[in-house]
C-alpha cells in the first residue's frame, strides 16, 4: 500500500463524519468534506493544510491555487482567501 493510501486510512478511522476533527495533538486537526462545497471567504491563519483525497480550490487576490491528493498549502500570515472544496466523495 502506498503510503497517501495509508494516510487515507488513518484519517477514515478519526473523521466518521463530515467536520473539523481536533486531535491529542495541540493544533492539528483533520477536516474531512465529503461534498464540493460553494466558495467561502475568509481569512486564513498560519496553517499547513495537506489534501489527501479530492481537490481544492484556494483564491487569494487575482490567483487561483488548485491542489490535490498528495499536495500541501502552506500560509505563514493571515491571508484573506476564498477557499472551495471542487471534488470530494463520501
């Protein structure tokens, strides 16, 4: 087994439903969607964020970053975004 594959598995096993999901571990969470969602303003804080199945879509200013399985993001100020899940399944 690949091990995006085994990451996919893992997180299944704490996320049983769409959500934020924190963890023991101080400021990490996993997000699980399971539906395209409609674009969202915000402002995102410092974060890593690492997709492991669908894609994303993330807009800040006049540029669209599409990420996938396997990518990360990374925001190391506040920045303020329009974020867009564009392919998730159950």
């Amino acid at each position: 087994m690949d091990h995006l594959a085994t990451l996919v598995t893992k997180i299944a096993q704490h996320t049983d439903c769409d959500g934020v999901h924190p963890t023991k571990i101080p400021n990490l969470s996993l997000i699980r969607v399971s539906n395209p969602t409609e674009p969202v303003r915000g402002v995102t804080q410092p974060s890593l964020c690492i997709v492991v199945q669908g894609s994303k879509h993330v807009t800040l200013a006049d540029h669209t970053y599409e990420y996938g399985a396997g990518c990360h993001l990374v925001a190391s100020v506040e920045l303020p975004v329009v974020n867009r899940v564009v392919a998730a399944s159950p």
